[in-house]
C-alpha cells in the first residue's frame, strides 16, 4: 500500500474555555509519526487564554487553521462548522480535553486505507480519570472494548454489526474515529438537539448502513471528569430524557427509517441510555411497541446476568464473565 492510497486527515478541536488542556491536545498533534494534513481548532468564543495557547502552537504546527466564533454556539453547531469547513476526505473530531497518542492517526489511515469504502475506523477505548488520576484501557475483556475482535485490524459490514448486537453491546468510541467527512455530512453532521449523545448517533448510523473498521489498539485518550459537557448533561436525568427524546424524533424521521428498525431489532446499541428512552416511550401512546422490543431486549439480558451493572458485576464474580471489573454500569 503506497502513501498516496492513503486519504487525507483533518483533525477537528472544537474548543471552549479548555486554555488547560488544548495545549496538550495540540502537543500530542505536533508528536504524530503520521501528521495530518489539517488541524482545525475552532474556538467557541473563549473568555479564557485558549487563543493565546492556541496561537503558540502555529511554528510547530503549520497545518493548523483558527475559526473563531463571534458568539458561544455550543459543541453540535461548533463542530459542525469545523465540519464543514474542514478540506480533508477524512476528520477526527477530537475533545480539545482529550489527547491522541504519537501512532494514533497512522494507525487508523493504514485500516482505512485497506477498506476504503468504510466510512468509519475506531478504537480501543481508553479513559483517563482526573479525579484520582487512573487510566482505564477497556480491552476484550470488557464491554467497553472490541471483545468482537482479534488481534490486528478488522473489518465488520453492516450484517455482521447486527449480528455483533444480537450477542451483546458493541461499544463504537467516537472519540477519535476516523470518519469520512461527506458520509459523515450525509447524515447531518453532529445534530444539536442531540447534544452530547450526537456522535453516538452519526457514529451508529454510518456503521449500521456501511459497517466499521476496528483498530484494537489504545490509540487515544478520553478523558473523564465530573466538569464534562457529557459527564455534565448524563447526570442531568431531566436534560437526558430530553435528548432521549430528541434521538427517538430523529428516528421517525423519513430519512432515518432504516436506523429506526435497525436499532428496534438490535436494541443494545440504544443500552447507555436505555432508562431514559424507556420513560420517554413509555409517555408516548405510539411508541409503545417500539419500547416492547426494548423492554424485550432488556429483560433477556437479566436473564443472562448481563444487566444492570450491579448483576452483571456480581456473576462475574461468582461464574465468570466476559468482561472486567472497569465495564461501566
């Protein structure tokens, strides 16, 4: 495989008042073997020294180009600007809070390049704790990790994801997937109204019309913390609901029909906000059967001691199971 098969890569960092932590996003761009051809930071009308930290990096970096908003937007319409303006066939849309590390992005082109036609390549998914600074590498054995995969690279179409979810939750880690950028535009970008369950839905939606590759490595870092806008918003049970219902409206879209029936008979995609969903169906007349399936879906996984969380943690204790300790609940 030559260089030139190779797609090209921009990198996005929306950023918002993260004047701590981009310096260490960009640095770690600056220690890739495999640079990408564009970085875009697009700031979200910082009040902080973002732009100044920002601004330091652009010896080191060359590619890198500053969008600046004349007023907060928020993440979804900031990241879709970066989108858009974006000139790469390829984007990692990463946090300006998290970081990739030196082999990331060669990594994911050389799978990419292989299986060109996939629209999108993830990862290992690995979280860094800030409270008690823990790092937490989720691997086969657990279920935030590619349990599905072998040792190298793999490509799964869009079947074999059904079939995947038929088994169990198949974690995709948007953190930094490499997508590409018009399949990423066709389904509409990061929607707003998703807020931060937005790219679990564009991520979802290109794997379950077209497959995905899966680098089981630990190429990135997300990290974790009591201040984040997910961590933030999934702890707000009101707001959640709201985006839960938010997602269901996206789904009765024309459009998204396919998803629709797609995640009704593979209901575990929908399992990291399975409760709020459920209630925001339950309050809904004509969504009642499609809530039957999910309730369907979930009752089964009790019966196998898969959840909740505290269930599925105590049969690993006791009978062993196919995930760690660190899954999350």
């Amino acid at each position: 495989m030559t260089a030139t098969a190779f797609p090209t890569i921009s990198v996005l960092l929306p950023n918002y008042n993260h004047a701590g932590f981009i310096g260490k996003a960009l640095d770690a761009l600056a220690s890739q073997t495999r640079p990408p051809e564009e970085i875009l930071v697009i700031d979200d009308a910082s009040t902080d020294a973002s732009v100044a930290v920002i601004e330091s990096f652009r010896r080191v970096l060359p590619q890198l180009r500053l969008l600046r908003n004349e007023r907060n937007l928020g993440v979804g319409p900031t990241t879709n600007r970066g989108l858009a303006e974006a000139r790469g066939d390829r984007v990692i849309c990463a946090g300006a809070d998290d970081w990739l590390e030196p082999e990331c992005i060669a990594r994911l082109a050389t799978a990419t390049a292989i299986w060109p036609k996939c629209p999108i390549c993830v990862s290992d998914y690995v979280q860094y704790f800030e409270a008690d600074q823990r790092f937490v590498h989720h691997q086969h054995d657990s279920e935030l990790g590619p349990w599905y995969a072998g040792k190298g690279p793999q490509y799964f179409n869009a079947d074999e994801l059904r079939h995947l979810l038929d088994c169990r939750f198949a974690w995709l880690p948007a953190n930094a997937a490499l997508i590409d950028r018009k399949m990423l535009l066709a389904v509409g970008g990061y929607d707003p109204k998703l807020r931060w369950h937005a790219d679990w839905f564009a991520t979802y939606a290109l794997a379950l019309r077209h497959g995905f590759i899966v680098v089981p490595e630990p190429p990135s870092v997300f990290r974790v913390s009591a201040t984040t806008y997910s961590g933030t918003g999934m702890r707000d049970k009101r707001q959640q609901r709201q985006v839960c219902a938010a997602i269901y409206d996206k789904l009765c879209q024309p459009e998204f029909a396919d998803i629709r029936d797609a995640l009704r008979q593979h209901p575990a995609a929908l399992s990291s906000f399975f409760r709020e969903l459920a209630q925001v169906l339950a309050s809904r007349p004509t969504a009642w059967p499609y809530l039957v399936s999910l309730v369907r879906w979930w009752l089964n996984e009790v019966g196998h001691g898969r959840r909740p969380g505290i269930l599925r943690n105590f049969v690993a204790r006791f009978r062993g199971s196919p995930y760690s300790k660190n899954m999350q609940p």
